[in-house]
C-alpha cells in the first residue's frame, strides 16, 4: 500500500507542474536583442494612435507620418516626422541615428527630448541631459503586447527626470516593437503632483512599402 500511495503521489505531482508553472509566468525573452534596423523610421511610414489624456478626460486620434529627410544645425541627417491630431494641430519631431543612438529633437531645438540606445535589451540603461535635468532610462522588461491584428513582442521603456528645479515631476513608459516601433506610450509631468497624463496606443501602422 504505501508503494501504491508514493505512485499516487508522484502522478499527482507530474500532472501539477506543468500546470504551475505556466509560459505567462515568464517575461518573454527574445533569441536575440532589439536592433537599430528593426526600428522603422523610412519617408511615408506612418502610424496612427488614440490619445486619451487622464486629467482631462479627453480622447483624441493622432496621426504620425514620416514626410521628408533633411539636415540639422549639427549636421546629423534627420528624418522628419508630422504629428497631426483631429483638430488639425500639427507638431513636428526631426529623428536622426547617431551610432547606435537614435535621437528625438522637436522644432530643430538644440537637444533631443528622447534618445533609444540600441541594441534594445533588458537591464540596458541610459541618461539623457536636459536643460530641465537628467533623464534616467532602463529596459524593465519584455512582453507580449496588442499592436494591430496581432500580439507582438515588446520592450518597456521606462524613463524619469532627476529634475534641476525641486518638485518637478516628468516621465514615460514606453513600449517598442521590432518592426513597428512605439506602440504604446504613457507620459506624465507636473509640479508637486502628476497634472498632466497621457497614454497612446497604436491602432494602425502603414509602413512605407504598402
């Protein structure tokens, strides 16, 4: 009897395991890290994203389409993208690869609001001088994420300001996908507490070739 109980056991203990320990336990890990190729950036990409602001309780669609090359005040070769929302308000980021860098500059301003050091990978870190202070981003994790009519692989990006004036807040997150780029961003900012927070979620992407 006890040799028929320790089989019981052990049958009980096979069929439970595979049950525990489930896939969607796991991060997601990738056979190989995120390269600056698989980040679209080509003239007439375009993606479009809903926006909705927290505060406000606002919801707008955001359009973002990769119009034209052009050079920089320090020479870097840029591409540059048009956002436009539904209201017609128009705003206009310049993209350019410096390394294994991409940066992010708004109006031709003299430092980017964002860079991407690539390869993308967990744990990689970064920071970022502003006139406003230091950003401090890491690559917390990957995972399974909904961009349109699919689920990819994506890597979270999260990024916090060591500010130079006392009590200003200012962040994101954001998600990357191989092949398709930001398809989800939260930012926040504010003085003392968060008054402004915006999340955006990619709802089409047309890349250049279609």
């Amino acid at each position: 009897m006890k040799t028929f109980s320790k089989i019981i056991i052990l049958i009980l203990v096979a069929i439970w395991l595979p049950l525990g320990c489930s896939d969607d336990d796991n991060p997601v890990q990738s056979e190989a890290p995120f390269a600056m190729d698989a980040f679209p950036m080509a003239v007439g990409n375009k993606w479009v994203y809903s926006v909705t602001d927290t505060i406000l309780d606002k919801v707008d669609t955001i359009s973002v389409l990769a119009i034209d090359t052009t050079t920089l005040f320090n020479n870097e070769f840029a591409y540059v993208w048009l956002y436009s929302d539904t209201g017609y308000t128009m705003n206009i980021d310049f993209v350019s690869v410096v390394g294994d860098t991409a940066k992010f500059y708004r109006n031709r301003s003299a430092e980017p609001w964002r860079i991407l050091v690539f390869p993308i990978e967990v744990g990689q870190n970064w920071t970022l001088s502003k006139d406003v202070g230091i950003d401090t981003s890491q690559v917390m994790v990957e995972e399974m994420i909904s961009v349109p009519f699919e689920e990819s692989n994506a890597f979270r990006i999260d990024t916090e300001l060591i500010p130079r004036i006392m009590d200003a807040i200012e962040g994101s997150s954001v998600w990357i996908a191989p092949g398709v780029g930001m398809v989800r961003m939260e930012y926040y900012s504010g003085f003392r507490i968060i008054d402004s927070y915006e999340i955006w979620e990619l709802i089409d992407y047309l890349p250049a070739s279609e």
